[in-house]
C-alpha cells in the first residue's frame, strides 16, 4: 500500500535522481507534498527528471535540481556548499546514485571508481551536509538518511586494509557489493553518531528492479530475467518508506526491505567487527581530506 505520510514543507535531496530508483523515489516523495532536490551528473537528464517530478508535485512544492559527480570530491564539496546555502535544513537526504563497472578505473581524484562513487562521494556529501539536518531535525523532530544498499552486498565483507579494491583480479560486481556492505557499515556509524541530533539513519535493498542502470550493467542478466524483475515503484517503495513513514521514525541502524528489517550478515566471512564501521569512517574522511572532529557535534 502506498506510504501514508504529509510531507509539506519537507526538503529531500535525492541522488541519482535522473532515472531508475532514485527518480521513482523522487516522484513518490513528491506526491506525499515533499520540495524535491534532485541530484545527479547530467544537467540535461536532471532537466528532465524534474520535468517529470514537476507534474507529480501537490502543495504547492517545488523540485529544483544540483549537478553534482559524487566520484569527485571537489565537486561534492562545491555541490554541498551551494546545498547549504540554499537549504539550511534538510529534512532527508537518500544516497542512491551508484556505479557497476566493468573494467576499474580510477576517478579524477586517484581513487578507484567504484569506492569513490557508491561510498566516498556520499560519505563526504553526508557528513558536509551534517548541519542541515541537525537543523530540520531541531525544527520538525527528526531528520532522515535513507541509504541505498544491494543484496549484493550478503556476498562480501569489507578489507579495511584494501577499500580501493586492488586485487588482480579485480571484479566489477564483487567491487560494487563491497561498497554496499560499506554503506551499511557506514549507516550503523552514523545511527550512532547522530542519534544525540535526532538524525534517523537507516540502508535498505530494493531487490532486482527493472532500471536502467541494471539494463546498462548487466545485460545478459536483464536479458534472461528482465519479466520477473520489480518495477522500479516496487524497488523505491522501502525508500520512500524509510524517508517519510511514520513507522520507520523511530529505528536507526537498520537494513531494511520490503519494509521489514532484516540481518546484516548471511555468508561466513562477510561480517565486521565491533568498531570497524569507525575504522571505516576514519579511513575515508583520511582519503576525502576530512577532519571528523571538525564536522561530529
């Protein structure tokens, strides 16, 4: 059934917005009344993913839209800084924008791709835009950090030694679910650090939906399965869930789908250790030049 929430006056930044799970969350949110801020890395593609969120807003909200390349950290902190300016309080900020890669590369700043887009990017934007949402928390109760994870990521711990994944036998999908194991870590980090703010942090995994990035990603895999995949709506709907339920105000930490919490470990070998998601955080506010102590309070 569809989520019961009023979020009128409510601010969402949504990355990844421009097609898939993050525009189909996006047109959900703003059905519920919610002033959308749409984020992505394509000016024309943002243009019309807001031209179709335009046409689902009801009271009187607005979309508006933010060319940011999570992969570069410059660009995140540009992109953060004029978020700050224009918003001062964010209500919920969902991190989805992501990559599948094929072959590894390195992104402008010298990291491998996959890291930088699916963890580093949204690490960096989270922790910036830290104030924001203490802020509408402060005012409205609470704020949320809805965090896009995979299935995938069952299948695959995470070597706090190696985050840039530098294996010779480097694979694109095992890369892809490493950084969606890190965003759970990353989630159970942050549930802890910004409960004293009232900043609610939860991952969810949408299962298999027919998008567009698992059209382009994985071909074959579309090619034989693609009739029983989930419509996009069906993949978005624990996101919406998680950013505007009643429900879900109350629990932080958690790995959630089908609106159901679930476990975060399945297969031997793939779960951390007590105080490896701070090792994590230290690990990349050290890569995306951070200082912790400067942005915690």
């Amino acid at each position: 059934e569809p989520v019961d929430a009023d979020l009128t006056g409510k601010i969402c930044v949504v990355t990844g917005a421009n097609s898939g799970l993050g525009l189909e969350c996006s047109l959900q949110l703003a059905r519920l009344g919610a002033d959308l801020v749409l984020v992505g890395r394509n000016p024309d593609r943002l243009a019309a993913a807001r031209e179709a969120v335009e046409a689902e807003l009801t009271r009187g909200a607005s979309a508006s839209v933010e060319v940011i390349d999570l992969s570069s950290l410059e660009s995140v902190r540009a992109g953060a800084a004029r978020l700050l300016e224009a918003h001062p309080q964010i209500d919920v900020l969902v991190n989805n924008a992501g990559v599948l890669l094929d072959s590894r590369r390195l992104s402008a700043d010298g990291i491998e791709m996959t890291l930088a887009t699916n963890a580093l990017g949204p690490f960096l934007l989270t922790e910036l835009l830290e104030p924001a949402l203490a802020a509408a928390a402060s005012a409205h109760g609470s704020a949320r950090v809805v965090n896009v994870s995979s299935g995938g990521m069952y299948s695959q711990g995470v070597d706090l030694d190696n985050l840039q994944f530098s294996d010779p036998d480097w694979s694109g999908s095992a890369a892809y679910a490493r950084t969606k194991r890190i965003q759970v870590m990353l989630t159970e980090y942050w549930a802890r650090r910004f409960a004293d703010q009232g900043i609610v942090v939860n991952a969810m995994h949408p299962g298999w939906a027919d998008t567009p990035g698992v059209e382009s990603s994985l071909p074959t895999f579309h090619k034989l399965v693609g009739a029983g995949l989930r419509t996009p709506a069906e993949g978005a709907d624990t996101i919406t869930w998680l950013a505007a339920s009643e429900e879900a105000a109350g629990v932080s930490g958690g790995f959630w789908h089908d609106r159901r919490e679930r476990p975060v470990n399945r297969r031997p070998g793939t779960s951390s250790q007590p105080g490896d998601d701070a090792k994590l955080a230290a690990a990349l506010a050290d890569l995306a030049g951070l200082d912790l102590a400067d942005v915690a309070g």
